[in-house]
C-alpha cells in the first residue's frame, strides 16, 4: 500500500520573494527548494508575490527592523513567514 504526505501548505500555487538574511540557507539554496517543489520565486515586489519568506533583518541600532519588501508586503497584504515556518513547508513539500 502506497503512503502519502499530507501537503499543509502546497508551494507548488505559491510564488516566492525572500527578505532579510536566511541562516540555514543560503538564498540561492532556499530558492531552489522552493522551485523543486514546483513553487515561483521572484527577487522584486510584484503583484504575483503570494509568500513572502522573511529570514534576520540586521539593521543598526537607531533604524527600525524592517525592510522595502517586508513594508511592501505588510500593505499588500501578502502572507510571511519565518525561515522556521519556510522549513517546516519546504519539509512537508516533499
């Protein structure tokens, strides 16, 4: 008898934009994932943004932890993640 994974969140509909700095991928590495799963990445603010995958936004001291797609998508009410949560459906993606 034949087994399958429940798929929570199918990457295959979704196309990806990365912000900040991953630390378990580089962002090449986590693009990739993202496209064998048969997901879309995009390395600019587009309309077709669907996920935005947020890794550690460094920032100095005196200047807010943000940055232009992490804004972008909070007005465009894209859906993001954490690179925990990225794992996770990467993960079950497969």
């Amino acid at each position: 008898m034949t087994q399958t994974k429940l798929k929570i969140f199918d990457l295959s509909s979704e196309c990806v934009l990365f912000t900040g700095t991953l630390t378990g991928y580089t962002r090449s590495e986590a693009q990739q994932l993202v496209l064998a799963a048969g997901g879309r990445v995009l390395n600019y603010c587009s309309s077709a943004v669907t996920l935005l995958v947020a890794g550690v936004i460094d920032k100095g001291l005196f200047e807010p932890p943000t940055t232009h797609k992490l804004t972008w998508a909070l007005t465009h009410e894209i859906k993001i993640i954490g690179e925990a949560e990225f794992k996770r459906l990467i993960q079950n993606s497969y």
